[in-house]
C-alpha cells in the first residue's frame, strides 16, 4: 500500500514551490533590463567608432568631422537601438553610410556576429523595360518582369532604397538597388513588407509568388550583371564574364579588347596583357574597349593599357570605349583618362562613377557586432579638378534592354562596329 504525504506536507511544498517561481521571475525581470543595457552599451559603442572611423580615414571629413546634421542622424539611431532589431540596426548603419554621398563607403552585408541579414534566394535587374528576374533557385521565375514587392510597386520601392544605398551618381544607383531589393530588412524598413522572413512578389503574367529569406552569404552574391541561365542564350560579353581580360580579332577587322576588372589573372598581369595587344593594334585602325563589367581594381594597373590605347590614337587609330552603370571606380579613372587624352567614342550607357570622385576604400570591423564595411580613405583626380561631371555621358547611347539580354544580342558591340566603321 502506498502511503501518500499528509496535506501539510503537500500544502508547504506548493508554498515554497510557488516562492521559487516568485523569486526566478524576479531574477528574470531585473537580469532583463541588465541584458537590454549591455546590447545598446556594445551598439552605442559601435556607432561612436564608425563615426570616429569615418572621421579619422574619409577625406570629406579630415580635420573637421563630421557636418552637424550627420552627427545628429549618429545620435539618433544611438537614442532608439533598444526598439530596434540587430538587423534593423545594421539597415540604418548602412542608412548612416549613404548618407555620406561616395560609392565606396558602405557596410557590408554579410559576415557580422550580430544583425544578420536575410535575402530572396533570386538576382533582380533594372532593364530599360523593368525590373526583371535574371536568376533564381527557382527557374521559372527568370526571364519575368516583378511589378510588385510585397505592399510596394516595383518602381515605388527602388525609389524609397534610394536613402539607404551608398552611391556616387543615378547610375550607381541603378546598379546596386536592384541587389538590395532582394535584402528583406531593407523591404522592411521601406515598408514594402513587415516580415523579413517570407515576401510576396507579384509578376507580369498575374502570378503572386510567395518566397522565403535565407541568410545572405558573401558567396551567394552577385554585383555584376550576370548571364542568363539556359534556355536563354548569354551574350559573348556576358558568357566570358569571369575573364579578367581577353582580346579577339572581329569579322570587321576590329581589335575587341574586353577588361573586367583592373587587375591581374593570376600570373598573367593586365600589364604583360597590354603589351600583348601592340602588335595586334599594329594590324588594324578600329579598336573596341569594352568596360561595362568592369568595377575596378587598382587604377595603376592600367597605366601600359593606357598607354598602348593613346599611342594608337596618335597614329590615327579609332577608339570605341564600351560603358555602363557597372563601369565604376579604378575602371572610371580609365575611362577618364581616354576621355581626355584621346579621341575615343563613347557608346552604351553613362558610367558608375563621377569622373573625380572619393575611393581607395579601407577595410572597417565594428568591435562590438562584427559589422564589416569599407570607408574611402582618398580623392580621384585623374585629370582636373575642373571636372564637376557626376558621370562620362556616352556619345550613342544604347539602353540596356531586358528583350537583348535574354535573347544574347549585343546591341552595344554592334553600335560601336557601325560607329567605327563609318571613321
């Protein structure tokens, strides 16, 4: 027979269970605001060294810090960190950044410890006719143009990122919003949706797709245009994208010299590659310089390209320069420099960058979160200082349409042929 505890007993060990829970909520609710001061002391503290990094390394702010309405935004954001995400801290971070006005200072959006941020598993890009879907885990969604992000249209959500996205001019604009469209806690804070975890996207044939975030990875991202997978045919341009460089003879008798970045392949210097191209240009009065995928590098490596391109300009060769929103920093220095010193044309679309503008980035870590960034530490004056151009205009324009892209035609290369052909 089992024997059961007398109701005292029973009655005093409820009692001092109830008293235990008393004193655990009790812990809990003064270890509470005790956590809440930690978090904002490690990102007030955050705040104060961005602002001193950008004081100490960004040009715009040496010897005089930072302009008072700036200071004001720091002290702002420092004053609501406790109703704000990790995440949503980071967002105004990069707010913060922006509002700097180069194209170089921005943080990074990967790789923190704290804030974390999420994206749609797809790559989007602004085309004369749209924003269009140019790649997805989910392939059925290529080749469609979104009209709508969550509450927003399309075109009403590219115009509120604008405040959030570091960039030197329109064009840069154009290049990098389309990237972070797919950042769920910046369609948050432009209230295209509430939550960063799933977002409704609306495409032109009707169909409203529901997609779920995953977190963003360095190597998940794309900031160059890329091609288009099968069954759409890619672009020769496009196609040989991860080439640094690369050069080939045209049907016309045209030198086509591509350069994706300012920079060696490797052992194989850009240096040794201008070298390679003398002879070639010896062979012929048409040259076409394609840098429409070209971000930069370093700008010195450029110096023997430059070199070779304005020797066969002073013989009376015809230089056709390639351009778009991604030709940008060392490779806008370049395309300055040929600007000025030789007679080239200019055909695609307007540069990624100002003609003078901030860059030589430097590396930044927040000591607290871990959030990462580059802030510009120099000015670019290729030339003169009287350039107040904000981008190189082409002379043809031709704009980047959706209905090329996916069907690999290259109506820029082919108004550079025509262009030269009649020189």
């Amino acid at each position: 027979m089992k024997l059961l505890p007398r109701r005292d007993v029973v009655t005093r060990m409820v009692t001092r269970l109830r008293r235990l829970l008393v004193v655990c909520s009790l812990v809990v609710s003064l270890a509470a605001p005790v956590f809440a001061d930690e978090r904002a002391d490690l990102w007030n503290a955050d705040l104060r060294a961005l602002q001193t990094q950008l004081e100490d390394v960004h040009p715009r702010f040496s010897g005089c810090g930072l302009p008072a309405e700036l200071r004001q935004e720091f002290a702002a954001v420092a004053a609501k960190v406790n109703t704000l995400t990790d995440a949503q801290i980071v967002v105004e971070l990069q707010r913060l950044l922006a509002r700097v006005g180069d194209g170089h200072t921005l943080v990074w959006p990967f790789g923190m410890q704290r804030g974390a941020l999420q994206r749609l598993p797809l790559g989007l890009w602004q085309f004369e006719e749209g924003l269009y879907v140019v790649r997805a885990d989910d392939a059925a969604l290529v080749g469609h143009r979104v009209t709508r992000i969550g509450a927003l249209s399309a075109d009403d959500a590219l115009a509120k990122l604008e405040p959030f996205i570091s960039h030197d001019n329109e064009q840069q604009f154009r290049w990098a919003a389309p990237l972070y469209l797919t950042f769920t806690d910046f369609l948050v804070a432009i209230g295209a949706t509430s939550d960063r975890n799933a977002v409704a996207l609306q495409l032109d044939d009707g169909r409203d797709v529901q997609l779920a975030s995953v977190p963003v990875r360095a190597q998940d991202l794309e900031t160059k245009l890329t091609a288009p997978p099968a069954p759409f045919v890619a672009a020769p341009y496009l196609a040989r994208r991860d080439e640094k460089f690369r050069s080939q003879t045209l049907a016309s008798g045209a030198l086509y010299v591509q350069v994706n970045a300012i920079d060696d392949d490797g052992p194989r210097t850009l240096d040794a590659f201008a070298r390679e191209l003398r002879p070639l240009l010896a062979k012929t009065d048409r040259a076409i310089l394609d840098l429409r995928l070209d971000n930069g590098g370093e700008a010195s490596k450029a110096n023997e390209l430059l070199e070779s391109l304005i020797a066969f300009d002073v013989r009376g060769g015809h230089i056709a320069v390639l351009t778009s929103r991604m030709t940008f920093s060392a490779a806008q220095t370049l395309a300055t420099r040929l600007d000025e010193w030789t007679n080239a044309i200019f055909i695609g679309e307007a540069t990624g960058s100002r003609p003078n503008h901030y860059g030589n980035e430097r590396p930044f870590r927040l000591p607290g979160s871990g959030v990462r960034g580059t802030i510009s530490s120099g000015f670019n004056q290729p030339v003169t200082a009287r350039d107040e151009r904000t981008t190189i205009a082409p002379d043809v324009a031709v704009p980047m349409r959706a209905a090329d892209y996916f069907r690999g035609a290259d109506p820029v290369l082919a108004a550079a042929s025509h262009a030269l052909s009649r020189r």
